[in-house]
C-alpha cells in the first residue's frame, strides 16, 4: 500500500495543471476469506485504487476519475479532465480554500493485519465451525481491509489516513433450513470471531419452528443491529443538503423537539470504538457534533457547499459516494440506558424481539417512514422470556413515531457498520407497526 510520501507525489503529479486543482486518492487491500457449508470455499486478495481530480477555472468546474495510477493514466486524467472543462458551464460556486486546520492522526491496524493475516483468517474460521453441533453449517466471510485515503491541491494542502478494519459475518443455519446471524466490525479491538459462531448457532436453534407472527401495532424489543438499521436512515437526513432539498425531515425543526427525551445521539470522531479518519473529502477536520440532544434537533452537518449557502463552516461530514451527496454523519454515538438488554426483555410483559431486519427502504423520507423485513432471529417475548420462534413478518413504521416510543434503552452497545460506523444500544419500543406476513 502507498505510504504518505508516495500517495503525496501522485496527488502532487494529478494536481500538474494549469487550472486549480483538487485530487482525491482511495486505494484499499482487502484480503477475504469467505467459507460455505462450514468449509473454506476461497481466499482472494484485492488491491484497488481510485484517483478523483476535480479542476476549477473560476466556477467553472470538471471532475474525471482513473484507477490506472501509472504516470501515463495520471497524464491521461489530466487532460481528460481539461478538455472537459471547455465545454461546462459554470456552478453557483468555485474552488473552497483548503484547509489549513491540522488534524489528529490515529494509527490503529497493526494488531488486526497481524492477528487477521490468511492463515489467521483461516484459523478463526476452522475455530468457529468446531463449535457447531451436528446438523448445523455456517456460511459467511472474515476480511481484512487496508484503506489509504488522501486530499491535495493546488496549493499544497495535503492531508492523508491509512487504518484497517475486520469485518465477519456469518450465518449458521439447520438443516431444516432455519438460521441465525452473527456479525461484527472492528478497528482496534480483536473481535470475539468463535462467539459469534456460538452466537450464530444459539440464534439457529432457538429458531426451530416458526409460528405466525402478530400484526398490528405490538411492543418490540430490538437488538443493536436491527436499531442501527433505523437509525441509519434517520442520519442520512441529517445532512443540510437534505434539509434544503426538502426531503428531510429535520427542514424546520432546528432547536425543536422531534423525538423522545431518551434519545441522545452524537456524531463523534474522536471514539476510538469508531471510523479512524479526521478529515472528511474535503479535507476539513471533523467535528464532534451534538445530532439530537434528548429528543431535540441540535444541529445539521455540512460540506462546503451547503456551509457556504448556509454562511455557516463546513462541520467535515462531506462525502464521496455513488448513494449521497453533501454531508453525512459517520460516527454515531447513540447514549446508552441503564438497564441490560435481558433486563428489558424480562420488564416486556408480551412483545418480540428482533434480531435484525434487511430490505429496509424509506418509503417517505420526510415523515421517516420505513419499511422492511425481519430476518436470522425473531421470537416472541412472553412473560419476560423469549418464547418461540415467528416467522419472517414485515414491518411499516413512520421513526418520527417509532423514536416517540422508546420505552428502554439498553446500557451495553455495540459497533455497527453501514455508511460509516455507529456505536448503538439495543431498543424498546411501543406500538411498532407489523403489518404483513412475509
């Protein structure tokens, strides 16, 4: 993988025009373990890098991408990138100065790339797949990834990252076809890879024969994944972009109470639980941001462009991607409670609990509206006590109301992964809308 000086001179050899640019290195090693049937199926290691240029001739503005890093693939960058300008017309705004704010640095991956090399990889899972009882198989994937991010520009300014992550996923499943899930990510810390193949199996087990599901409005208990995938969509709108596109939810309601009292979250860079980058792409530093304070909306993010509309300074959320654009938080902190999770399933008199959800899509993005399906464990709650096992049952809930009824929060929590990374609680939450079976 590059290191700073290398990934600084290709910056450096991107940015050799005559017009004002900014230029954008990702490059990424993942090495990827992935098994079936409880049995290694492939190893594979990929290395990718990706360079962004942007060039500026007042506001007049092109961006061209290559991932041929050779010097002639950066020439030919270049003057795709000039000859592309010639023919667009300008935007409501030009080159933003670069920041010249230093920024922390967090060198964090040493002990992961060693503990996570192949033959590591392949160690934990053969470990994991031990724990099975029979009649039992596990499927999924363990993966090592190396990330270099780096900024430059015309006038010098530079900033640069390189951190790791782990990332396992596995899903054990029964002959009879039931399953659970396990999943983590890390980016310090070694993950418990074995416990959550016990976790897994635990899950598959108590999953043997499905009953129908209730519908209608119910009380559910949910683990830290299934809220982090809510919480998610709630984060995205966040964004001032969204806010003056008037697609959010959040348009109009700075300072006012949207949600309930318990609910604290914060975009905070600076956890070492958390995405180890302190600059966004941009190259601004990252702030630590009050997102909701006890139900109120405190703030939004901001890239340069929403800032400069807004005459307020970026907050270092921007970002990159093929799905967003604008500003997006990146390292929620959800406040935790202070009950466990087995103490709000034993308080719930009747409800369920769910384990994860997967197809979630807004279906209104302005009142929070979502819909989606529960997956890899849900189980009634009876009494306290996790009873049986339902089968697969969709939900339809606005979060504007579902964020309104949280009952309980638990005080353990745990890192999600999704656009960025989130440390989140497990939920209880009244009046949680399922409305059909799957």
């Amino acid at each position: 993988m590059l290191n700073r000086e290398q990934a600084q001179a290709l910056i450096k050899s991107a940015c050799a025009s005559k017009f004002h640019a900014v230029a954008i290195l990702s490059a990424s090693k993942q090495g990827t373990t992935r098994f079936a049937n409880s049995e290694i199926s492939q190893n594979v290691t990929i290395t990718e890098g990706r360079l962004s240029l942007t060039l500026y001739d007042g506001k007049k503005q092109a961006t061209t991408a290559t991932n041929d890093l050779s010097p002639s693939g950066i020439s030919a960058l270049v003057a795709s990138a000039e000859e592309l300008l010639k023919y667009v017309p300008e935007s409501e705004f030009g080159a933003f100065p670069f920041s010249q704010e230093e920024v922390a640095t967090r060198n964090n991956g040493d002990a992961l790339a060693k503990e996570f090399d192949t033959q590591g990889r392949a160690n934990y899972i053969k470990e994991g797949v031990k724990v099975l009882e029979e009649g039992y198989t596990a499927s999924g994937a363990l993966v090592l990834t190396e990330y270099i991010v780096a900024i430059g520009e015309t006038g010098g300014g530079y900033r640069y990252a390189n951190y790791h992550d782990v990332a396992f996923n596995t899903v054990v499943t029964h002959t009879t076809g039931v399953d659970g899930a396990g999943e983590c990510i890390s980016y310090n810390a070694i993950p418990d890879i074995v416990g959550y193949f016990r976790k897994a199996q635990t899950t598959a087990k108590a999953a043997l024969n499905p009953v129908d599901p209730p519908l209608g409005a119910v009380t559910v208990v949910l683990s830290p994944t299934a809220f982090a995938d809510l919480m998610g969509f709630v984060m995205r709108m966040q964004g001032a972009k969204s806010v003056e596109d008037g697609v959010s939810y959040a348009r109009g309601k700075l300072g006012q109470q949207v949600f309930g009292e318990n609910l604290t979250i914060t975009d905070d860079y600076t956890n070492p639980a958390l995405l180890p980058l302190a600059f966004d792409m941009e190259g601004n530093p990252r702030t630590v941001l009050p997102l909701i304070e006890k139900g109120v909306v405190s703030t939004y993010v901001y890239d340069n462009k929403s800032a400069a509309k807004a005459g307020v300074k970026s907050t270092g959320h921007a970002v990159v991607s093929r799905w967003f654009s604008g500003a997006v938080p990146m390292n929620i902190v959800v406040e935790g409670g202070d009950m466990s999770l087995d103490e709000i399933i034993a308080g719930t008199e009747n409800g369920v609990f769910v384990n994860e959800f997967h197809y979630t899509n807004f279906v209104n993005a302005r009142n929070l509206q979502i819909t989606g399906l529960t997956r890899n464990g849900t189980f009634l709650i009876e009494n306290g006590k996790i009873t049986k096992p339902i089968s697969t049952v969709r939900f339809t809930e606005s979060m504007l109301d579902a964020f309104n009824n949280i009952a309980a929060i638990s005080k353990e929590r745990e890192l999600v992964s999704g656009f960025g990374a989130a440390l989140v609680p497990g939920v209880k939450i009244e009046n949680f809308h399922f409305t059909s079976k799957s």
